[in-house]
C-alpha cells in the first residue's frame, strides 16, 4: 500500500505499523516524535498502530541548537 512518510510516498506492507516505518527510515527509538495524519501517536503504541493506504506520517527528530 502507497503511504506518505514525511512527504514522500513509500510502498508499505498491508500490515505496516508506525514503528514499522521508523524500522525501514532507520530512525532512533528516543528522541523522535511519530504524527499519523496530524495526529502525534504516544511511543507506547507505535508498534501497535496500524497505517492505511493513503495516510501521512511525519516523522520529527528533536535538533539541539540555537
């Protein structure tokens, strides 16, 4: 199924999760908050929270800095 992750669409099993796709961009388990849809998903159920065709992910990494 097409699903868009951080505005690029991505070709996901039917059965993806959000943490299946922080698997597949390689991106740290802390640090990182997960919006499916505009909605921010808590870390206890990423693994656990199933996309649809169609949906959009944003995945966002804390940046230190000034």
């Amino acid at each position: 199924m097409l699903v868009l992750v951080n505005g690029v669409e991505r070709d996901l099993p039917e059965t993806a999760t959000v943490g299946l796709v922080l698997d597949e961009l390689g991106a740290p388990r802390t640090g990182v908050a997960v919006a499916l849809d505009g909605e921010v998903v808590p870390r206890a159920r990423w693994e656990r929270t199933p996309l649809a065709a169609g949906c959009a992910v944003e995945v966002l990494t804390a940046v230190q800095g000034g």
